[in-house]
C-alpha cells in the first residue's frame, strides 16, 4: 500500500447531537472503529494506528464528552452513545465496522452491537467495563475533580503497571479537562449516570444475544476494571492476557496487542 493511501486525515463530522472529532487512517476493507476509554480521547490509539491502517481504514473517534466532539452527554448513560456512532457512521457513509473498544470504550462498543447488530462486523474489547460490576469508581470521580497537575500525574500512574514516559503528559492532560468547567462537568455526568450504582443495577451480559465474534485483551495488572471471571465473559471467545501491564494494554503492549488486532479483524473478514 501506497503511502498516500495511509496518510492520516483530521476531520470533523457534523452530526445531530454535536459535532464528532475523529482521525482517519488508511482505505479499503471493512473498517475498524476505535473507541477510547473514560475521560481519554482518540490519541489513546497513537501506537495502534498505523499499523492497523496498512490492512484497512482505521477510523478512531473523540466519544461525546471528550476531545473534540460534543460535551452534550445527556444524562450521561453509555447506552445514548450508541445511536450517537450510528449518526456518525451515517455521516462517513460507512455501512459496518469492526469495533475496537478500550474501558468505557468497550462498554460502548457492547451497547453499539446491541442497538444496531448489523452495523457490527466483530467487538475487540480491552479492559472492558460493562462485564462485571467491579471497577474502581473512586478513581473516576477522582479523575473528574482534580486539584493539580501532580494529582493527575498520580491517577495517570495508576493506569500502568510499570513506570511509563507517558505518565507526566496523560497527567497534565487530566488536569485540564477537570479543570475546564464544561468539560468537567460533561465527565461528571458520565460517571453519575453511568457508574455510579453500577455494582447494585448491574446484570449479566447475555452473550446469547452477541452474534458477531468476540475477543478479549486485558493487561494482568489492571488495577482500575480486574478481569472479571471467565463465568461473566463470552464462553466460545478468545481471551489475551498480557503480563506487565495494566489498564492500558494497547500502550503497554502495543504490538502484540496490534497484531491481536489485525489477525482477528482479518480472520473476521474472511468468509
């Protein structure tokens, strides 16, 4: 593939619901749709996209109430986020993807599949919420409010297993989106609405109901979503797990985890 044909392209998509902000990557192929966990945005996925984009177009998004797109989040709930992708789908005129979700991302990408199954080619979820009712809720609340930039560095130090240059940048990043009032609050909604009394409202998911295939990446050191027993996870999927690494895999382990990636977005794809 040409080097043209891989060029990245920042864009804009003005959709009802507020405007998304997201990157395209790459051409041909069924496309694969990243989604970022809480309060980070489509930058997350800056060690995975390249490399996806040599096979197929990589599309990654800033989901509402983070990065560029919209800070209308509603009331907050994950499950009005996915006709809000649907929108966005319409507006880039792609039919189907193969979803990619990290965090709240997976949670997303899981809601997605419910609400519009035939737009869902496969579901890649990495350190996915939604799977079990145990995740760390004070480090979300924590993640909205706080005071400084050495605080942020703190949270940002939690989501890896072992010290990482990425730590001091994510910090600073976290700062100033609670720092910022209209995203604050947006990020306060989101956990209020969506996190908050998850443990007490929470059911399993019906696997029966997922007919696209299904993997599953988790570091072993995630101290913020722990893999939730294998009784709680799709029976018949493919489950990665990746020593010395945390909640963020896909930077931790970024070419395994990429490689994951492309092997099963591939295998999808094959009739």
């Amino acid at each position: 593939m040409s080097d043209a044909a891989v060029r990245l392209r920042r864009a804009r998509a003005d959709i009802d619901g507020g405007p998304a902000s997201y990157l395209s990557l790459g051409r041909g192929g069924v496309p694969a749709l990243l989604l970022h966990g809480f309060a980070g945005d489509l930058l997350t996925w800056q060690f995975n996209l390249s490399p996806l984009a040599t096979e197929r177009r990589v599309l990654a998004v800033d989901l509402p109430g983070h990065g560029g797109s919209t800070l209308d989040v509603g009331e907050g709930r994950i499950g009005d986020l996915a006709p809000w992708l649907v929108r966005f789908l319409n507006a880039l005129e792609v039919p189907r993807v193969h979803l990619v979700g990290h965090s709240m991302g997976g949670y997303v990408a899981l809601e997605l599949a419910r609400h519009a199954p035939e737009r869902v080619a496969s579901l890649s979820l990495i350190a996915s919420a939604g799977l079990g009712p145990d995740f760390d809720l004070a480090f979300l609340r924590r993640v909205t409010s706080l005071a400084s930039v050495e605080e942020g560095v703190v949270c940002a130090e939690r989501l890896f297993a072992q010290p990482s240059p990425l730590t001091a940048r994510i910090g600073e990043v976290l700062h100033a989106q609670a720092a910022d009032p209209a995203r604050h609050a947006a990020l306060e909604r989101i956990v209020e609405g969506s996190f908050a009394g998850a443990a007490e409202r929470w059911t399993p998911v019906d696997w029966t109901t997922i007919r696209m295939p299904v993997q599953l990446l988790w570091g072993r050191d995630d101290r913020i979503i722990p893999l939730p027993p294998r009784d709680r996870l799709p029976p018949s999927a493919p489950l990665h797990l990746f020593d010395n690494a945390g909640h963020l895999p896909h930077s931790e382990a970024a070419s395994p985890v990429t490689a994951l990636l492309r092997d099963f977005l591939t295998a999808c794809d094959t009739p």
